[in-house]
C-alpha cells in the first residue's frame, strides 16, 4: 500500500568553469518579466525569468543575480529567501534546485530530482518552497518531498495522489500542524505532520476532488483558490465552504498577514478573512498591465511584480516607481550588432526556412553609456519581426534595423525616423501580400546600404544616406526570385554581394559589371557538397580577413575559398568542409550542427554560434578548436545562441541566446594603423597575478619581443590582429623573475618601432 523511491543527497558546487574565470564575463540580462516576490529581511528578493534580484527597501539598492553568479540559466519557478540561514532557494521548471550561500556567494546544484530517471521529465517541476523547523517541504509537479536544510539532504517524498500516484502539487501550506496540499484533480490532501508513516498515501485524507492551484494560512484559517477562481475556507479540518468568486483569473494567492494578497493581471485585492475585499490596484493608465505578483510593504507601500515592465513600487498617494535593475527588454534576442561598447538588440524571428510566422512585436534595445535604452513596440509603431541590425559606419547614432514584414527602420538618436516600406519606396511585398515586406539583412558598401527583398522579383535592392533606392536584377543567377526565400547579406572585400536562399544555393552579384551567378549544385563543375544539393537551408555567411566565405548551414560549415570565381564560367568554385585530424581520424569541422551565426575576430579567428551545442571559437583555417563555450563550462545560459557579436577595440565576444545576453572578454583586438597607441596591462604584474599579460594597440603582423633589462629574449610573437599575449614566462617555461621587461615592437613594414617597459614583481 506504499509506493516510495529514494532521492538521494547529491549536491554539487557549481562554477565548475573556474570561480576567476568569471572576472572575463559579464551579464546583460533582462529584469522586466518578475515572477515572484519574496520577502527577506528589509528586502524584496525578486525573481525574473532566468535571474532574481534583491531589492534593499530601506537604501533602495540592487543587487542582480544570473548565471555569472552561478545560476543555471533555465526558468525559475520558485523561489524562497530563507534568512536565517542567509541562503535563498531556488527551484526550476526542470526540476533542478540551486542553493545560493549570501555569505560566501556559493551557488549550490541539487541535481537529484532533475537527474531521476523514475520521474516524467514533464512532472519534475517546482513548485513552492514551504520552511518549518530547518526543513523544506517541496511542492512538485509528482508530489512533495522533504529536505533538510541543516545537512543538505533529501529525507521522504510523498506520492498522495490516489492509489499513490504522481499528482500536481501547487502549494502547500501548515496550519496548526497539519499540511494541507493545494493539488490538480486530487482536491486538497491533508496529513498531521506528528505522523512518522507520511510516506503512506493512505495516511493522507482529502477533501473534494477539484482543481485547486493555491492555498494558504491566515491566522490558522486555510483558504483554497480553485482554478475557476473560486475561493474556499476549509473548516472542520475535512470540508470547505464557499467564500467568494473573482471574475479575474487569479494569478497569485498568499497570506498577508490577517488577509489573503489576490493578484490577477490588471489588479490586486486585499481580502479579509471576513470576507471584506479592498481594490489596492486596477492597472497602468499608459501600459499594458500584466501582474504576476505582488507584495505589500512598509508604510503601505504596494510593491508589483509585472511581466513587461518589471517591479513597480505604489505608494500611498499611488505614485509609481520602476524599480527594475536596467536591462534590455527581453532576454530571448534574435540579432545583436556591436560597435565600440555600444550593443544594439532586436527580438524578431524567422525560421531557417525563412518563415516569419507567427509575427511578433518586440521592440528595441540599445546598450549606451552602460545603461540600456528601450524602445518598446508602442513607439516605434507596433512595427513587427525586427530582425536584423546595421550600425551606419560614419554615424552611429544611426541605424537601419530590418523587419521580416515591414519593411526597413531608420533610427536616429534612438527615435523612429523613418519606416521605408512597399508604400513609400523601392521595396516590394510578397505576390500574395503587398504588406507583407521582408527584408532579411542589410550591408553598407561605401554609402550605398544593399539589403535583400525577399520573395519578390528583384530581391536585391539599395537604400543611400539620402533616401534613394536603386534596383538590381539578379535574374541571371536567380532562377525563381517570387518562390525563393532569402536573407542573409554579405560584401566581400571588394564590394561584390552574396546572399542566401533557400533551395538555390548562394547568390553572387557584381555591382561593377552588374553580373550576377549563383552557386548551386547545378552549375557545370562545381565541386559543391551533398548538403548544398539535398537541402540547402544556409542560414549564416561571413567574410574572413582573408577573402574566404564561410558557410553555416542547417547541415553543418562550409568555407567557399574562391567566391569571385563564381563570376568566371571557367572556374571550378572551391566550396569545402573543414576537414581536421583527430588522433590520426579524419573529422569534419561542426558536422551536421545547425549554425546561427559567424562571426570573425582581429586575429581571423572564427566564432561559430550553433542551435544546440553552444559557441566555438576556431583558429584562422579551422584547424584547431581554441574553445567551446557551453553552459556546462560557462556563464551562457542556454546552449541555443542565436547570434554573435565582436568589439574589436577591446575584445569583447558577445553571446545572444534564447535566455539571455553574455558577454566574455578575449583581448582579441583589431590591429591598428599605427604603434602610437600601445596599451600594456596589468602592468606592473603583481605577485597574486596568474592571467595573461595584454599588448595591445599593434598593427597586424608587428613583431613584439620582450627581453630582460639585460636583453636576455624571453618572448618573441608575430600579432594576428591588435594584440598578442604573454604568460610572464620564458618561452612557456619558467616563470621570469621580478625585475623590469622591455617590449620591442616593430612594424610589418621593419621601419615603425615602438619600445614599452612592464614591471613584474613576483
């Protein structure tokens, strides 16, 4: 009449990347969409999607927490602060528990139910963290289990669904003893907590058999929210009466001291256990309201967990205040662009079959002076699918942000200037929806800004500073241009354009002598794989320093080395996999990974962002994996990174995933024009130092030596890019010892030199 499993204590420490290796990332995640609000001790300790944030209501600090805090980067379902202990739980959709240490900011994994095999992975999630007497009880989408917050250990898990099945528990709550458990198709279950045998579902009574999604304890009186929003008393220990129906879908119930809090989307009510009801909140006047929380606060301060706009503190006069940690608007980014330290965001989507349905409308984000500002969909006229970003070379306070469906965007100042559309310009709709106009990237070549009209017939299009559109036709390489989808954009180094296409492989046009060709499997002699044959669903391209085109496809990467041969009819084009060897075994390079996103570093390394497998960074020719970063052994938040972007000034490689925005710092720079601007750090090196040393500020191909004061030669390195780094040892060996270092730079032209000194103190 039992049914039991053990969870087993199995907790580990997380940073398992390396606790310094977090100084080189940082976190831009958004806080906009609160969850949860939990109370700590004169704090708020509030949770977003991914990340929670600690609000101190007496200095108005704030504090943020993700996952270069060590958080793991999925949805959090449940929190709770336990401050006694100086610890906050946290519980996820998938089941995984984390235990964050305030004191020595440890983040604990407590991987047991996620790892159980004998539980559905669609029943693992968490639901409430309940605290009496240094135990958790655990409210689960199977049941509740225990765990004991002195050792750190799981004890009893409770099936109490009848015949002792899994059943969703909601909530949980424990008045004079007994806990009572808010669940889904079972009604309310209830047990003494004196009884040893809880693990018995037979020990557990019930009480009707509906729905119930809440319940909690006010004065030793326990309320019940059916998930018809209809609210019960449970009286005599084993029945409930009607107390009162919403006609709001109630979003969240809890013990207010002696009433309930009962927030719904557009407003709070405060109710009594008298049945007295008091209307706190009844929406925005200019937002769109959508609570999911709420708390109240000293001096009846309302505190608002909203899912668009953050946490909103009203006080008594209904003043608002946002309070929400700066961020972008959503963490789910679909394109980011890079230039100096300022990042542009977009959230529009399409699938790799170029597929902008269903629509969405997001709005923007753009990262300036280290804070965030956001143009939300309202002002930038609810235009849909913002898919692609190009910062204007000579004046980047403008941009040109590319809509799968509307058109092009031209911001300026981070206002809305210009919306260029099939009413108003060159571009075109598709045949069957002239509003329909799906711009899939643009790319500046001079002053001409070229970008891609798809399923139109001239897909190729340009747009100049001052507002004049030109039309090219690419008929000769494009066979269906009103059937073909297309995105992608590039320019080669001198200035031809390729773009990407569905079924008809790559398309190439020559400005110049208006020539255009297409790269596909049927051109006489090309020497083209089978992934381009059988399904050619290119879905990146990116040019490196040298000339060569690289290719991320739904299949896999592939490099065309000679893309201006396309142009002559006589030349067999040279498209390949990289091929490396592997222990003696041949491998090719990402085989079968659908890639995101390239993108090309000041050292021509490449960085390739998968669907599935997180972010590698490759040497110059492919050859060599020089690293991969998961959310195994990194800050990332999901192994999904959808696109990629490069400062070249300092080396920052930037990481949009469907969870959130990374940032890790590689001190790849771009080279210089000149040696006049040379940077060399840390610089002295002291004793508890065990990085890298930076040069930086080189032309491409300088040669840099560092000797000793005597001249002994310690380090000798040709730079790829604008900076090159050095281990503070003799040639990899030893470390050198304390004294004063000279660096020697020439040029690549043996004429422009540069002497500079570091310090080392061992």
């Amino acid at each position: 009449m039992k049914r039991c499993f053990s969870i087993t204590m199995f907790t580990l420490v997380f940073f398992s990347y390396g606790q310094n290796d977090t100084l080189s990332w940082k976190g831009y995640f958004s806080y906009f969409n609160i969850q949860q609000i939990e109370e700590g001790d004169n704090e708020l300790i509030v949770g977003a999607e991914n990340s929670f944030f600690s609000y101190d209501m007496s200095t108005e600090a704030v504090k943020k927490f993700s996952t270069v805090q060590g958080l793991s980067g999925d949805e959090i379902s449940s929190l709770r602060s336990v401050q006694d202990r100086n610890i906050i739980l946290l519980g996820y959709q998938n089941g995984l528990i984390q235990i964050y240490n305030r004191i020595t900011n440890e983040v604990k994994f407590v991987v047991d139910i996620l790892d159980n095999q004998n539980i559905a992975p669609d029943q693992k999630q968490i639901n409430q963290f309940l605290i009496k007497d240094n135990r958790a009880y655990i409210a689960t989408d199977f049941g509740i289990v225990t765990y004991d917050l002195e050792n750190l250990e799981f004890g009893d898990t409770f099936f109490i669904g009848d015949a002792g099945q899994e059943v969703i528990v909601n909530q949980i709550t424990i008045s004079e003893n007994i806990i009572y458990a808010a669940t889904i198709g079972n009604g309310i279950k209830f047990a003494s907590l004196d009884n040893p045998n809880l693990i018995d579902f037979n020990e557990w009574q019930s009480i009707s058999s509906l729905n119930f999604k809440y319940i909690a304890n006010v004065n030793n009186d326990v309320f019940a929210m059916q998930l018809n929003n209809v609210l019960v008393r449970v009286t005599d220990g084993n029945s409930i009466n009607f107390v009162d129906q919403f006609n709001f879908n109630v979003r969240e119930m809890k013990s207010n001291g002696d009433s309930l809090l009962i927030v719904g989307k557009e407003r709070v009510v405060n109710f009594d256990t008298n049945g007295q009801s008091n209307l706190l909140f009844t929406g925005f006047e200019d937002e769109n309201t959508n609570l999911k929380t709420a708390y109240i606060g000293p001096e009846n301060n309302l505190f608002l967990g909203d899912g668009s706009v953050g946490l909103i503190k009203m006080n008594a006069s209904n003043e608002l205040d946002f309070l929400s940690p700066n961020g972008p608007l959503q963490n789910r980014m679909f394109n980011i662009a890079v230039a100096n330290n300022e990042i542009w965001a977009v959230y529009g989507e399409y699938s790799i079959f170029y597929n902008p349905y269903p629509l969405n409308r997001r709005g923007i984000s753009h990262f300036k002076n280290g804070k965030w500002i956001n143009q939300r969909v309202e002002e930038i006229d609810n235009l849909a699918e913002l898919s692609h970003i190009t910062i204007d070379p000579q004046d980047r306070n403008r941009v040109y942000i590319s809509s799968y469906f509307d058109g092009i965007l031209v911001i300026e100042n981070d206002t809305l200037v210009q919306n260029y559309n099939a009413n108003n310009s060159a571009i075109s709709g598709v045949v069957s929806n002239s509003d329909d106009n799906r711009i899939g990237s643009t790319v500046f070549v001079d002053d001409q800004l070229f970008f891609t009209n798809s399923l139109t017939e001239n897909p190729l299009k340009s747009l100049n500073r001052e507002g004049d559109f030109q039309v090219y036709d690419t008929s000769d390489g494009l066979n269906n241009p009103l059937g073909t989808a297309i995105a992608k954009v590039v320019a080669s180094p001198s200035g031809d354009l390729y773009f990407s296409t569905i079924r008809e492989g790559i398309i190439a046009y020559d400005p110049e002598t208006e020539q255009s060709e297409a790269a596909t499997s049927a051109d006489t002699g090309v020497d083209f794989p089978e992934v381009f044959a059988s399904n050619p669903n290119i879905t990146a391209l990116s040019f490196d320093n040298n000339g060569n085109l690289w290719i991320g496809t739904n299949r896999g990467l592939r490099v065309f080395f000679n893309p201006s041969a396309v142009f002559d009819p006589e030349a067999r084009l040279n498209i390949s996999p990289i091929i490396f060897d592997d222990n003696g075994t041949p491998q090719e390079l990402l085989f079968e990974q659908t890639i995101t996103d390239i993108q090309v570093d000041g050292a021509n390394n490449k960085w390739i962002a998968t669907s599935s497998s997180g972010v590698f960074q490759v040497s110059p020719n492919g050859q060599e994996t020089l690293n991969r970063f998961t959310r195994d052994n990194s800050p990332l938040p999901s192994d999904q990174v959808i696109s990629l972007g490069i400062n070249g000034e300092n080396g920052n490689v930037f990481f949009a995933t469907t969870k959130g925005l990374v940032s890790f710092q590689t001190r790849v720079t771009n080279a210089e024009d000149d040696l006049s601007e040379i940077k060399i750090f840390p610089n002295p090196v002291k004793p508890d130092f065990n990085g890298q040393v930076t040069i930086e500020g080189l032309t491409d191909n300088a040669n840099v030596k560092i000797t000793d004061i005597t001249g002994n030669l310690v380090f000798e390195e040709d730079s790829s890019g604008g900076s090159v780094q050095w281990d503070t040892r003799a040639f990899g060996k030893h470390k050198v010892s304390s004294g004063v270092y000279l660096v020697l730079v020439t040029g690549a032209d043996q004429v422009e030199t540069k002497v500079e000194k570091i310090m080392v103190i061992r």
